[in-house]
C-alpha cells in the first residue's frame, strides 16, 4: 500500500511538468530591410518597433559609423537602447568610411553569436552576411534567431547563399527562425530550396516597394524539433520609414 501511494504521488508529480513541457511559447517576430534607416531620425523607427512590440527584431541595410549618415553613427544600438532590447550588429563590408552590414535585436537574454559570410559566385554584386543569436527564451528553451540579406544579380547566386545558410545552421534540431530579405520571388530556385529544407510561416504577399508593393522579397521561415504554428502574420504596407514594406508574424512553438 505504501509503495503505491508513492508512486501515486510520484505521478501528481510529474503530470503537471509534463503539461508544461507541452505548452506553446508564442513570440512575436519583425524583418525589416530598413535602407540604412536614411529616412527619418532614430526615434521614428523605435517608435514604430514599440507600436508592435516585438521579441525579435531582424534588420538589413544596417549602416555603422558611415560618412553618409554621420548624424546616426550607431543606429542599431541607438533603437536598441531605445526599445530596450539587446542589439548584434553583422558588417557585410565596408563603406563611406564605415561598415554596411545587417543587425538583429531581442527581448530575450543572447547566449551566443555567430556570423556567416554568405558565398559570392562569380557576377555577386557584394558581400553578404547572416548573423545568428542564440536567445534563451526561458529556462528550458534557447533558440536560434537568424537574419540575412541575400545578393541580387542572380537566382543561382541566391541559391548558393540559401544552401549555404542551410548547412551552417544544420547539426542538431535546435527551433530556428530564419527571416530577411531574400531578393527572390516565390517561384525562385532560391526560395524553392528554402521551402524544401525549411517551413515558410508568412503568405507570399509582395513586400516590396512600400506603396503599391510589386514583389515579394522578404520572408521567414522555421524549422526544429517541435511544432510551429502561425498565429498571426501581417504584411504592413504604406509604412514611409524604408522602401521595403515591414513583416510582422506571431508564432507559438511547442515542444
């Protein structure tokens, strides 16, 4: 009798972790190709992130102490501090005596950084980066938070970036959120590749220029050991910080 009162007990235990091991985690996600955020002083844009309040934010055409914006010498760190969220910065090359490159911020404390060197086959315009922050989003989950710019002379050049891109963030199930812009339609080689190693968890709205958008560039995509699921997704259109139209998706993620 003793001995299964105990492991009754043992079971009331164990039922309530094993419910939370099984509760979504919804998280909130923005990629925005800013076009060096030329347009309006830093407060517009952290304005604009505040009025959304997301977790994680993705960036490109990110400039860092150029001459031609020497009014906004560090602008990533800038709408960081501003928002209260933490900044990585990723120089792609450099340019007007600084640095040209993509970023990323995040709500969620970062446990690492890493930065990749996208491939440049012959006719690439220029260098491109990804960059990828390991976020703890609570004590029992970290996940991988990546953004990036791909090239734009050609869909065989993109392809070598997103197959690269793929097999620098492959090796274990670790959930993945990859987003940015991508320079290629729905129908490319480029995004083809993507959709058959990745889930793509936004429409295929065109998300460029910002009025009356034409093309659809900008995307994000995830993949790991549990399920994704697409709460909510919004392509903002008419938004005069960038040339790029904003993406907007909420995600719950379950284990």
């Amino acid at each position: 009798m003793k001995r299964f009162l105990l492991l009754s007990l043992a079971a009331l235990l164990l039922c309530p972790l094993a419910a939370q091991a099984g509760k979504p985690v919804r998280i909130t996600v923005l990629s925005y190709n800013i076009q060096g955020a030329k347009r309006f002083p830093t407060e517009k844009y952290a304005e604009f992130i505040q009025k959304y309040q997301p977790d994680l934010v993705a960036f490109q055409e990110v400039d860092y102490m150029t001459k031609r914006f020497k009014e906004k010498p560090d602008f990533l760190s800038d709408v960081a501090r501003m928002t209260g969220m933490h900044p990585v910065y990723a120089a792609a090359m450099a340019f007007s005596d600084g640095q040209y490159g993509i970023g990323l911020m995040t709500r969620f404390p970062i446990e690492g950084v890493k930065a990749f060197a996208l491939p440049q086959p012959e006719g690439s315009y220029e260098p491109r980066r990804a960059v990828t922050a390991e976020v703890r989003i609570n004590e029992d989950l970290t996940m991988l938070f990546t953004s990036t710019h791909l090239d734009l002379p050609s869909d065989s050049i993109r392809l070598a970036q997103t197959t690269a891109l793929t097999r620098w963030l492959s090796g274990d199930d670790t959930p993945s959120i990859v987003c940015g812009d991508f320079n290629a339609m729905p129908e490319s080689g480029a995004i083809e590749y993507m959709k058959e190693h990745w889930t793509q968890v936004c429409d295929d709205q065109f998300t460029y220029p910002e009025t009356n958008p034409k093309r659809k560039i900008d995307y994000f995509f995830v993949r790991g050991r549990g399920t994704w699921k697409v709460v909510d997704y919004q392509r903002l259109v008419d938004v005069p910080l960038s040339d790029h139209c904003p993406i907007l998706v909420t995600l719950e993620y379950t284990e």
